[in-house]
C-alpha cells in the first residue's frame, strides 16, 4: 500500500499535559480530559515504526506492551507515576497521527495493545 506524499505539518495547541512523553517535533492538535485519563492527539513527521523505536530506547520507562505493524504501532508503558498508551498509525509517506492516553500509575483506564 503506497502512502501519499506528505502535506505541511498542521496548527498545534498549546498542551501542558502532566506525564505526556512524546517524540521530538510532534505538533499536538487536540487535548481532552477524560477524568482519570487525558486524551492528546497530534501529528508528527515520522513513521510508526520510527516512532515505536522512540519509546523503545527511552531510559527509564518500563515497557508493559509493544506492538508494530508497519502502517500502526502501539506502546503501553509507565515512566515515574503516569503510565502512557500512544497509537502512531500512518497518514503519509513520513507522517504520522499519535493518540495517545496518559493517566495515574495505577490507572486501568489505558487501551490495550491491539485492542483500540
């Protein structure tokens, strides 16, 4: 399946969101808070697989799930006293959306790996 090139990177907002770990250049489009969960969507200028890579290699964060298939990858993980579930499914040719929940650590709120 061939993507279509990649269109300008869209308008971020402002997101100061407590626990959210997300890749260097990613432009969050839309913060909602869920209560125990804060839901964030952005964009960035990578692929999910780049994207997964980025997780895997963070120091200090305890993977529980990690899941890659090529056009989607999801990460759970827990890093201080959040844990983080973000989804990278690709938009373009170097271009992802991120969904991505953070809550409490003790939260199980989060999606599932493969169940979202």
């Amino acid at each position: 399946m061939a993507l279509p090139a990649c269109d300008a990177a869209p308008e971020g907002v402002e997101a100061d969101v407590a626990g959210l770990l997300l890749p260097e250049g990613a432009v969050v489009t839309e913060v909602e808070d869920l209560g125990q969960l804060i839901s964030v969507r952005a964009y960035i200028e990578q692929t999910p697989i780049q994207v997964k890579d980025f997780y895997a290699k963070q120091p200090g964060l305890e993977l529980f799930e990690i899941e890659d298939e090529i056009y989607e990858a999801e990460v759970l993980f827990g890093g201080g006293k959040y844990r983080s579930y973000v989804k990278a499914q690709a938009q373009c040719q170097q271009g992802s959306l991120l969904l991505a929940f953070v809550g409490p650590g003790n939260s199980g709120e989060l999606p599932s790996v493969g169940g979202q």
